[in-house]
C-alpha cells in the first residue's frame, strides 16, 4: 500500500500527526519532512527545513500537518499549501474569520486538494459511543445538549497572546462545539459567549480563564457549553477533564468524570453505561485512508467545518 508523504509544520512536536505514527504502526502515512519542530529527530532520516515555503517546494511532501506559531497566519498558510498542490492537515481553529474559513474551503475546490481540521472530538471513545446512540435514535428528539472541556491553567506555559493558539474560547471551545453537532448531527445556528480572565495573575496578558456558551440548535433545541483552565490533573488523574450530556424525549445519556464513566437512560430505566466495544479512529487515519480511496471521511467538509464557523461567531458574540 501506498503511504502519503507528511511534512510536519509544527511547534508543538507535531503532536496532531505524530501521535499517531507512533500509536498506528500500519497507518498509511510516512513523516517524510519537518519544518518548525522539536524532537523530529525521532524519525530516521526525516527531511528538515528551514522554512515553511522551502517544505512546500519539495515535490515528494504529499500533505502537510500545519499546527503554525501563530494560529493568526494558520489560514493564510494553510491556503499557500493548497496553491503549491499539497493536501492539508490543520490543528484547530483552522481560521479566525468566517472570510478565511471560507477561502479554505474555496481554495480547496481550486486548486484540487483536499483539507481536514484536527477535528476528531466525537469519534474518540466514549464519545464516538455516545454519537452510534443518539444518532441511532435511541434518546428520541435531542432537546437539550450540555458539555464540558477543562484544561490546567499553567500560567508559566501557556501563550499570553491568544493569537498564538486560538485562545481558550476559540481553541479549546470548538471541542465543545464539536460534541455538540458531531454527536447529535444537529447544527447549531445561534450562540453567544462570554468569558473572565479571572485567576489570570500575569500583568498584561490575554489570556482568559473560563467561557460559558449559550446555543439554539437547528431542530428548536438548546445547548449550553463550558469551557476553561481549570483542571488540576493530579487529582481528576487527566490532562483533559471532558463531560457530554444530552437530554432527549426519549431518556438521557451522560459521559463524566473525564470520559471515565457513562450512564444511558431510556424510557425511564437505566440501560448502564455506553457500550465503548467499537474501536475508535484517528481523524487524521480517516483523512490518509480517504486520500488512498480505502475509507471515506465520517464528515462532510461543511459539517466537519461548521463547529469552526460558530465558534468564530461566538467570539463576535461576547455578552
């Protein structure tokens, strides 16, 4: 089989892609190049550049993984990889204007590529579990959708400048977003968010500490969604603390206590908890076996993106 040739453009030691590489031993994908990116010397005879623009010239580089310094010029990179002819792989948010996402998009039906956001929230378990049950129509009518997403604060690590990565509300709220709509398969069309630096001691800094959302969904339910710097992992025992509950006509089913315990409810009994038999797959696995024409994207290109598109929304929508 065929393997795609990666150049990995990252400061973050790839960790969109090379995770898994070295989680997937027979994933269709090599790391062939590498600008930007620490510890690449892991990978034997992997290719180092200087420059983003001198990856992109090299012919045999087939994709692109772009987790870029300043997630401000993300788009306007990711749009230049497109141009020279490379598929793209990029850590989220994509863009941070609905007019970038939308020359994304564009720039991938003109010059014949294809682009995928880091956006595989909902198909890691439990959530994928969660997604087969409601989308099964066990719960009924979704009326009401509740998430959760915490992270440490790390004021000494974390970048000051919410350009850098996106900041906590786009960054780390379009998770949110993404359990939302890739669970329920409903679209949210309005949203509003608003947000605190409190606990943020460092003079001068943007960084913001915690967001809440407030969301309509396309078939007249709710969502609501909370989002933060304010795990402490050594005692919840994760990086991430993650929560997922979603209220139906039909019964109710919760993910809590960072992903490790789930309950279903239907027609007023407890059925137990989500069945996470069915393994898992990486979002980049599905876009390399996409090109390979061995597997096809759980998502459209819209509906993969439109968690992206609100969240930028809820950033001009701060109350």
């Amino acid at each position: 089989m065929k393997k795609i040739k990666v150049g990995i453009y990252d400061n973050n030691c790839g960790h969109q892609v090379t995770r898994v590489f070295d989680s997937v031993p027979n994933i269709n994908a090599i790391p062939y190049a590498c600008c930007n990116c620490p510890n690449a010397e892991k990978y034997d005879g992997i290719k180092i550049y200087n420059t983003l623009e001198e990856m992109i010239g090299d012919d045999n580089v087939e994709l692109i993984s772009l987790c870029s310094p300043n997630r401000r010029l993300q788009a306007k990179e990711a749009v230049m990889c497109m141009q020279a002819g490379k598929h793209v792989y990029a850590e989220k948010p994509c863009a941070m204007t609905e007019r970038e996402l939308d020359e994304i998009i564009n720039a991938s039906v003109k010059y014949g590529v294809q682009f995928h956001e880091m956006a595989g929230s909902a198909f890691e378990q439990p959530f994928l579990a969660l997604r087969n049950l409601v989308l099964g129509g066990k719960l009924g009518e979704i009326v009401q959708v509740y998430t959760q997403k915490s992270y440490p604060l790390n004021l000494d690590k974390r970048p000051h400048n919410e350009d850098i990565d996106g900041g906590l509300l786009m960054q780390v709220g379009v998770h949110n977003l993404r359990f939302i709509e890739h669970i329920t398969g409903l679209k949210i069309t309005d949203i509003y968010a608003v947000d605190t630096q409190l606990g943020n001691t460092v003079e001068n800094s943007a960084l913001h500490t915690a967001v809440s959302y407030m969301m309509k969904l396309e078939n007249g339910g709710v969502a609501s969604a909370v989002a933060n710097y304010l795990n402490f992992p050594k005692a919840i025992g994760r990086h991430g603390n993650e929560c997922v509950r979603v209220f139906g006509t039909n019964g109710y089913a919760e993910i809590t206590d960072a992903g490790r315990k789930s309950r279903v409810i239907i027609n007023n009994e407890v059925i137990g908890p989500l069945d996470t038999s069915e393994k898992g797959k990486d979002y980049f696995e599905y876009f390399i076996d996409s090109l390979l024409g061995i597997d096809k994207m759980p998502l459209t290109l819209e509906d993969e993106l439109h968690p992206t598109r609100m969240i930028i929304r809820a950033s001009q929508n701060i109350l």
